[in-house]
C-alpha cells in the first residue's frame, strides 16, 4: 500500500533564463510521453541524512542549469512544439510504502514498480503537464527508491543520463562538472540548406500489423508479462546458434552527435537519435546464415551519417505534420501509432552512464525502467553485478514468443544452465 505523504512544486533555485526554446523537428516527432525509470537505494545507514530535503533542494539547483526542464510544452500557430521557459517546475512527490525493497524480487518491471513513478493524466492539456516529475518512496525496510519521468520531447536517454548524473553530483555537495548546451538550433536546417532528401528513410514509414488485421485496437488492449534475463557469455553463445531457428525484424536507435560534421557539443541537451530500421523476409532469415541477419543489422547502423541525419531532418522538414511519427511507447500515453506485436523494439542502455548514481548516501542496488508498456518491447543493460558488469540484462515482453513450444524450451534449459552455472560458482567461492 502507497500512503502520499507531500508533494510539492519544485522550480529553480535561482531566476532563470525565460522565453521560448526551439525543438528541433527530431524532438517534434518523439511522442508527448514521459520516460519511466527507477532507482532503488539500499537502507541509509547516516540517521542525520534527510534524503528527501537533500533530493528536493538538489533539484531546485540543478533545474537552474537545465531550467528547460522546469517550463512547459505548449504550441504554436503552426502545430509545432516548443517549450515555455516559465520556471512553473518539477512535480515531487514523497511517499511512503508498506512494502519492503526483498519484495520487488529481481526488479523485473510490474504494476508494482510502475506505481512507483508518478503517473501522468494525457488528457489535460500539454502546457498543464510538468516535464519533469520525481517519486521519492520509503519503504518499511528503510530503503528507498527515486522514480522518474522525463519528457521525451526534450530528452533522449544520454541528456536523462547527464541530468541525473548532474542532480546527484551538486546533492553530493559539488559543483556541476558538465554543464548542458541547450541551443537546438544547431539542428535546424536554413532554407539555404533545405535540399530534397537524399534517402530512402523507411523509418519513418507505416509500421506493419498482424496479417489480416486492418487495424492494432485489440493488440493495445492486451495484458503483457514481463521476464528478464541475465545472459552470460555462454549463454550468448548459445543464444547465436539458435538464432537460425527464430525470423526477426530489428528496429535500432543510434545517437548522432559525433556523426555531425561539425559533431554536435559533447552535452548537447536535445534529442539526437536516428531510428534505424533492418528489415528482411521470415524466409530470408531462415534460410540464410545467422551472418546474413547480422550484416544487415550492421548496415543500417553504419547508415547513419552527416549526411543521412541531414537527409533526415530534410525529410521532416517537408512534413506539415509531424505527430503522424509519434508513437505510444509509453503506458498511459494516448496518442501515437502502436508500436507492439508484429514489431519488436529492442532498446540498449549499455553504454549510457545511467548507473552508479551516489545523492550521497551510495550507489543505486539497481536501476531499470519503471515499466514496460507492450509487447515486443524490450530493453538491454548491464549487469548491476559488479563481478560481470559485461553481462547484460534482456527484459523483454514477447507474448508472441511465448506460444511457441522452442522458444519457452529454450528459456527452460536456459534457466536451469543459469542455476547450475551459479551454484558452481558458489562452490568455488
């Protein structure tokens, strides 16, 4: 049971910079959702330390460095999104759970980790919503954990990653170390620029439905169940063997900012994502080797280049409407096209420093997403053990997958070789 003790409206600490901040058509065609993570802190052995008024003026500091985050979205004339720099702030809430961190088990994403972000009413007009909120819970073990949601209009998972890493230096008493570049400007192209795209970019095409179904309605109303997975390198070994017997589609994001000639600023604060799509034929898979599937995937990522990012922004600009490209990623969001089954998403925070985030009273035991909202979703991270930090992490919603009889023998020998591989090291221990 989650008991609302407070909740507040935290804006910058200091007067910040107002007026209107220009989004760049990449963050005009991400979709007005909020991205779920959470954070879970063991028990803070110092009694003096107040985790919430450290966390709460912390992030009154750091929102005068990305005050962005502390306006609003609202539109213009012409349909587009911009954000009001008004310091109308963050929502924060402090609750209290009778709940213990041991219950939440592997951290696997449920309704019960959900609950643990605030939720956001998509209904209400979008300069209502706050683009950044913030759940601070107590549990009864004394643990607490941090969950957030971000509005992906203005962040990707690399500006989430510095605006967190930021928040928890200065709420560990230090001064900001790398502070974000919020001109987007530099990703707008001039009518001196403006050239008819140079590719074919199929990322931004329908996405496919179930054959026979003329629409995805009741593939949205679907439950899911979430699994996650801890593959080792053994277990991706195995896992490349048998990849011949499973058809895929990949959908792959890679950031862009070196790409750029000249590279975007290192702390860019804007999305700067190319969504890249692998596609082939079921038959194709099949009946060609795993290298086949392999090289495609590794074409579309090398795609992506100064020029394909321009051609891409080109490809936007000539769209009078940009929403038709925003998708309902997100649990609660209300527009969009749908991305689940037949189409699996696979998204990777290896790489992104989203962990090892210390307030000040110590690392996170894990950090994941709050939730995951459809099936065929599925994110990669690393290993929070810090013996196999290569190890990732593959939480997955395939419900798909889990009718058919090779897939679920598959998991089956592969969580019994997890049991014996572990208790084999025990032994050795």
């Amino acid at each position: 049971m989650l008991t609302l003790k407070a909740s507040y409206t935290v804006t910058p600490l200091e007067p910040s910079p107002t007026g209107l901040v220009y989004l760049s058509d990449f963050d005009q065609s991400v979709a007005l959702t909020h991205a779920p993570t959470v954070y879970f802190y063991r028990p803070i052995s110092d009694h003096l330390l107040n985790p919430i008024e450290i966390l709460k003026n912390s992030l009154g500091k750091v929102l005068t460095i990305f005050y962005p985050l502390a306006g609003r979205l609202q539109r213009t004339r012409r349909g587009r999104l911009e954000v009001n720099c008004n310091s109308m702030g963050a929502l924060f809430l402090e609750i209290e759970s009778e709940a213990k961190i041991s219950d939440f088990g592997d951290f696997t994403p449920t309704s019960e980790t959900r609950a643990l972000i605030p939720s956001v009413d998509y209904n209400k007009p979008i300069d209502e919503l706050p683009l950044l909120l913030v759940q601070v819970t107590k549990f009864s073990c004394g643990g607490i954990s941090l969950g957030l949601g971000m509005s992906h209009v203005l962040v990707d998972g690399r500006c989430a990653a510095h605006f967190v890493s930021e928040w928890a230096r200065i709420a560990r008493g230090e001064e900001p170390e790398n502070l974000p570049f919020l001109d987007r400007m530099l990703l707008k192209l001039e009518e001196d620029d403006l050239k008819p795209p140079r590719f074919d970019h199929m990322e931004f095409g329908k996405l496919p439905m179930l054959i026979g179904q003329t629409n995805n309605f009741e593939e949205q109303k679907k439950e899911t169940t979430v699994v996650m997975l801890k593959l080792s390198k053994e277990h991706i070994q195995q896992l490349k063997k048998e990849a011949n017997e499973f058809p895929s589609v990949y959908t792959s994001s890679k950031p862009f900012t070196s790409q750029m000639v000249p590279p975007l600023p290192k702390h860019f604060f804007g999305n700067a994502v190319s969504q890249m799509r692998a596609t082939t034929t079921s038959g194709e898979l099949l009946s060609k080797p795993l290298g086949y599937g392999c090289s495609k995937i590794r074409e579309a990522i090398e795609k992506v280049t100064d020029e394909y990012v321009r051609s891409s922004l080109a490809y936007l600009k000539k769209e009078k409407d940009l929403s038709k490209f925003r998708y309902s990623h997100v649990l609660g969001s209300t527009q969009g096209a749908f991305l689940g089954n037949p189409n699996i998403v696979i998204t990777s925070w290896i790489g992104l420093p989203l962990c090892g985030i210390d307030f000040g009273w110590g690392k996170e035991i894990y950090m994941g997403p709050g939730t995951i909202a459809f099936d065929g979703k599925s994110f990669i991270f690393p290993s929070r053990d810090e013996e196999e930090k290569r190890n990732p992490y593959l939480s997955l919603v395939m419900k798909q997958l889990l009718l058919d009889h090779k897939y679920t023998a598959w998991i089956d020998e592969l969580a019994i070789q997890t049991c014996i591989s572990t208790n084999s090291q025990r032994k050795h221990k």
